[in-house]
C-alpha cells in the first residue's frame, strides 16, 4: 500500500511515541508491581509475627502451668523407692497434689481437664489425679482404669503412652470429646525420676482457645490463616475437617510448606500466596491470600498509566500531523518540477526560485534538480546533432550491404540442399547398419540357445542313465526283499504248527488233571474210613484235589491262548500272501516299465543333441556372413558421413557468411530506426 511522506511521518512519530509509551508503562507497571509487592509481603509477615506471637504466649501460658505441675509432682515424690511399693504414700502424695493442680487448672484460660496419672506398672490401675470442669469450677473424678485396656491401644490410652515412649513433652493432635462435645487438644509431659517412668502430667484444653486466634485472622478482603500439626494434617481450617491431609487438598501449598528454606517467607502457590510459620510447640501456621487482591492496587494503576499514555498518543499524533505538513509541503513542489522534467518540460517554474532560496536540505534538493534540468537540456542539442552525421553513414553502409547479402543467401540455400541430400543417405545407411545388427544379435541369441541345448540334452541323457540305473537297483531289490518275503513267511508257517503240539500236550496235561481229581476223591474216601487216623491223610486229598482243579483251569487257559495263537497265525498266513502277491505281480512290473521309459529318455536326448549341433552349425555360417556384410556397409557410412562433414562445413560457412550479411543488414536497420527514435525524443523537448 503506497503511503503518502505525511502519512510516513505521522505514523513513525506516532509509533515511536507509543513504543515510547508501552515501555515506559510496562516499566511503571513493574515497578508498581514490585512495590506492591512488597508492601503485601511486609503485611503478611507483620501480620503472621503477630499472630504468631499470640498463639505462642497461649501455648506457652498452658506449657507453663503443666511444667509447673510436673516440677510440683516430682519435689512431692521425695521418696521413689517407696513411692513404686507403698500404696499409702502414692495417695498421700495424690493429695497434697490435689489442691495445685486444681489452682493451676482455674488459673490456664481454656482448661478443661487437668491430670496426674502414675506408672500402672508399680501403681494402683486408678491411682492419680484427674480434675473435670463443671462450670466455672472443676470437680475430682475416678482416673481412667488402666486395666482394662491394653497398651498398644492408642485410640483410648495413648494419651499416656505416646508422650512416655517419646520421653518429652508433646503437644497431642485435637480430639473430640463427645461426653462434652468439644474439641479439645492436649500437651502432655512426661515425669522420669532416675531415668524410670513415674507417670504423666497433663491438661485437656479447649481448641477454640487456638483456633480463634487462627480464625480470627483477617488479610486483605479474603485472605485468611489456617494451622497444621507437625505431619501437615489441617488442625484448623476454614474449608476443610481437622486431620485432613494438606497434601490431598492443597497439593501446591503443601509442595510450599514442606520445604523447611521457605520458612518466613512469602511465596507464591498456585493462585494464592502465603507465609507459613512454625510455633514453639511444632504447630505451623499458614497465613494465605489470593493472589489477585494482593496486586488489585497494580492493576488500579496499571489502568491510569495506559489512559496517561492513550493521551499522549493523541498529542503525539496532532503535532506529528503538523510537523509533517511543513516537511511535506515543499517536497510536493519539488516533485511537480521533476514531474515536468519526467514529461521533457524544461521551461521555468514560478515555484523554483522560492524553493532554491531556502536553507535547508529542500533547498539543495531545489538547487540540484535546477542544474540537472540544464545539463539535459545541453544533451538533448547534442543528440540531435549527432543523429544527422549518423544518417548519412549509415545510407552508405545498407547500399553496400544489400549486394552482398544475394549473393550469400543464394549459396547458402544451394549448400544446404546437398547436405541434406547426404544426410538423408547416410541415414538410409545407417538404417541398414541397425537392421544387420539386430540380425547378428539374434543370429547369435539362436546360437546361445543351441549351445544351452545341447547342454539341456546331456542333462536329459544324464538324468535318464540314472533313472534307468535307480530302477535296475531299486528292482533288484525289491525282487530280493521279495525272495526273502516269501522265504520268511514259509518258515514262519512251518513253525506254526508246533502250536498244534502245544494242543496235544495241553490233553495229556487235562487226563492227568482228571485222574488226579479221582485219585483225590479216592483218597479222601479211604481218610474217611479210617477216622481219626485218615485226617492228615484226608488234607493231602483235599490239596491234591485244589491242584487237579488249579491244574484243569490252567489247561483251559491254555487252550483258549493257543486258538487266538491259531487264529492270528491264519490272518498272518493270508496278508503275507497277500504282499508277495502284490511285489511279485505288481511292483516287479512297474520296475521293468520305468526301465523301458528311462531308455526311451536316452535316444530322445540323444536326437536332441545331433539337432542343436546341426542349429549351431548353421548358425555359425550365417554369423560369419553378417559380419562381412556389416564390413562393407561400415566402410560405405564411413565415406558418407565423411562427404556430409565436409559439405556440411561448407554449408556453414556459407551460412555464417550470410547471417553475418544479413546481422549488418539488422544493424544498418536498427541504427536507421534508433536515429529516427533519438530524431522523435529529440522533438519531445520543450527547449526555450
């Protein structure tokens, strides 16, 4: 898009001045922000100091009435040994205990319990001092029986046994009371006398006490604090249950928090920003705000500062439109004289002195466009002269020309013509050069064949010798396994009729069996007949009778094995004949015929030989004739393109000679037309 010099002018003051703007805003800006900052960073620190310093006299004020206590307690106990062995003493020294614990408990703001428990190990299970307030008083109440809990129940008895295993005074984590139902929260301390556990001291105290001080808490409009115990789990919040996990609710103040370096400063966590602060009892608290309200006094000024410098946009704009009417102005009169110049108007202008007599660049400019006119005007006369002299040159110069330019053209045509003609045989010859060689290349395709031919036919004949010699082998093989078939199945039959003899021993063995079996009845009737005297002899009856019986049962067996023996021996007997049936009237047949087709393969590549080397014969004539032929047609393209060289030389020569006639002829013309075309801008020129 073309711009006009105003408008170049106008728009660079304009933006350098918004530049000027944007960074000096951007500067202000930070700088505003960095002392809001600041300032925000200073409140929240002095505001976190100071709640610190509350809660801190609150813990202490309570940290100190149970110090006192267990100090008070240990001076009681001037006699330990008897203290773990005389239940006396231990009451005793519980009442005299009676009226300072009471003292200490109504003189700790927020106090709801008050106790003094002793080693269950050497002490009564209720032994102690435990204080309860009812009203604006406290009232003494049966200590919590030991025995009935165990000690890893730290639901109901940790408050004792955590602080003892620890062996220092700990701030317990709030609790609900539901017999009261308040939150209460506990510092306990240990009592040790020679290194051995006494008991403890402790007091129950409201948790409003803390977490008034903590909700009280006001920063900014929204800003608010919240407390932690030691392990980060939330004690006091305003969003969320005490013992809620910091880390799963507020990842990013927890990734704050639990970097010990950030300790007292203010730090950026996600939207918010917050300091957070330990307590003497390892309590942290955390003063929090939004972000946004912190830098609500930057953004206020931020938007004075951008209206401050839209206005001094607009000033920057109206004094650079003035400033650059002035610079314009004179440059627009300038530019219609070298407008003038542009159309070859050389007469004066009004408006050229005024310019030359300024004292500025404008001026110069004036000045050098006046001399330039000058200069021009001087070259214009000069060319005009010299188109004149040029004239007359350049007639003599085209009549001479023209002469010359027949005569070349006229050889030129002529030269041509003959080369031509030469080429055109010397491609016809070169035509016939390809068609030989093709036919040589195939010539010696068909003689590659022959050879491979003749290869394939010794592989055929090759192949065929061995098939003939695998089926003579392979038939004399099969004739002997044929031999030794039927020879081993003969034998086999004759040695199975030894079963036969196996029946006629299993008879005799069955006659005996029963002769046996009636000598046995025979015994047993005589062992009988003679009483008493016979039943040994009447025993061996019986046994040789179980052995007859044995015996007959055996012989069955027998002849059952021997006729499934028979039976396989029959099928046995019918599949060898089978088999030697089917290699002596089939396989030995097949054998003969692959012999008889394998000789046949012989003679068949053997008449294929005897043709490839009659094919390769013939081929090897027809190559060697094609190759004289190409000889003689080379010698004859040679000659050829040996005549078209030389008349092509000529052709050229002649040629150059022409064009280099007919390029003067083009200069002689195009001087003619520059002469007439300097003669015409020449009488352009408005010279006074």
């Amino acid at each position: 898009m073309k711009l006009s010099l105003r408008a170049r002018i106008t728009a660079t003051v304009s933006i350098t001045v918004l530049l000027a703007c944007v960074i000096m805003g951007i500067n202000c800006i930070m700088v505003s922000r960095g002392v809001t900052r600041d300032d925000s960073d200073e409140i929240l620190t002095l505001l976190s100091q100071t709640k610190i310093e509350e809660l801190n006299r609150t813990i202490e004020k309570i940290e100190q009435s149970v110090d006192s206590l267990s100090d008070i307690t240990i001076s009681t106990i001037d006699d330990f040994d008897k203290f773990k062995e005389d239940g006396d003493y231990v009451e005793d020294c519980s009442k005299s205990l009676e009226v300072t614990t009471n003292n200490l408990a109504l003189n700790t703001q927020g106090a709801l319990c008050a106790y003094i428990r002793y080693n269950p190990d050497f002490t009564d299970p209720t032994s102690g001092i435990f204080l309860s307030k009812s009203g604006d008083e406290f009232e003494f109440l049966t200590p919590t029986d030991f025995s009935t809990y165990d000690p890893s129940d730290l639901a109901h008895v940790g408050w004792y046994y955590i602080p003892v295993q620890a062996g220092e005074p700990i701030w317990m984590d709030p609790y609900l009371n539901e017999n009261i139902n308040v939150y209460m929260i506990s510092y306990v301390v240990p009592i040790f006398i020679d290194d051995t556990s006494v008991g403890i001291v402790g007091m129950d105290v409201d948790f409003s006490e803390i977490e008034n001080l903590v909700s009280d808490t006001k920063v900014f409009e929204t800003g608010y604090a919240y407390l932690l115990n030691s392990e980060n789990n939330i004690l006091c919040h305003k969003d969320y249950e005490t013992g809620t996990s910091l880390e799963e609710v507020l990842p990013q103040e927890y990734k704050v928090i639990t970097n010990e370096d950030n300790e007292g400063k203010v730090l950026v966590a996600g939207e918010n920003s917050l300091i957070y602060t330990t307590l003497n009892n390892g309590m942290k608290l955390v003063v929090t705000v939004p972000e946004k309200e912190l830098l609500s006094s930057t953004n206020s000024l931020s938007f004075k500062i951008i209206k401050m410098a839209c206005f001094a946009l607009i000033l920057a704009i109206v004094f650079a439109i003035f400033i650059s009417g002035t610079i314009s102005n004179p440059i627009k009169k300038l530019t219609h004289i070298i407008q003038k110049t542009a159309e070859l108007d050389f007469a004066s202008d009004m408006n050229s002195g005024m310019l030359e007599k300024r004292g500025d660049e404008i001026g110069d400019m004036a000045l050098a466009i006046s001399g330039m006119r000058g200069r021009l005007e001087d070259m214009v006369r000069s060319i005009d002269s010299s188109c004149n002299a040029l004239n007359e040159s350049i007639a003599h110069l085209q009549s001479s020309s023209d002469g010359v330019a027949e005569i070349a053209e006229s050889n030129s045509a002529f030269t041509e013509e003959l080369a031509a003609g030469v080429s055109e045989a010397g491609a016809a010859i070169e035509n016939v050069q390809d068609n030989l060689s093709k036919i040589n290349d195939s010539a010696r395709s068909i003689e590659k064949l022959s050879k491979e031919g003749r290869g394939i036919s010794g592989e055929i004949m090759k192949r065929a010798m061995a098939l003939r010699e695998s089926t003579k082998d392979a038939s004399n093989k099969t004739r002997n396994m044929y031999e030794n078939v039927k020879a081993n199945a003969e034998q086999a039959l004759l040695k199975s009729k030894a079963v036969d003899q196996i029946n006629a021993l299993t008879n005799a063995i069955d006659d005996i069996s029963s002769q046996t079996s009636l000598l046995a009845l025979n015994a047993s009737i005589e062992a009988a007949r003679a009483g008493e005297a016979g039943k040994g002899f009447a025993v061996v009856a019986t046994e040789i009778s179980h052995l007859a019986q044995q015996t007959s049962e055996t012989v069955s067996n027998i002849n059952k094995i021997v006729g499934d023996v028979n039976n396989a021996m029959e099928e046995m007997a019918q599949c060898l004949d089978a088999s030697i049936d089917f290699m002596g009237d089939t396989v030995l047949e097949d054998y003969e015929e692959f012999g008889k087709v394998s000789e046949q393969y012989k003679l068949d590549a053997a008449v294929i030989e005897e043709n490839m080397v009659n094919v390769n014969a013939a081929i090897m004539d027809l190559s060697g004739n094609l190759e004289e032929i190409k000889e003689s047609v080379d010698g004859i393209t040679n000659t050829v393109n040996e005549a078209g060289i030389g008349i092509n030389e000529i052709a050229n020569s002649t040629t150059d000679m022409a064009a280099q006639m007919g390029q003067n002829k083009d200069d002689v013309d195009s001087s003619t037309e520059n002469i007439q075309t300097l003669t015409d801008i020449v009488e352009q020129f408005q010279i006074v």
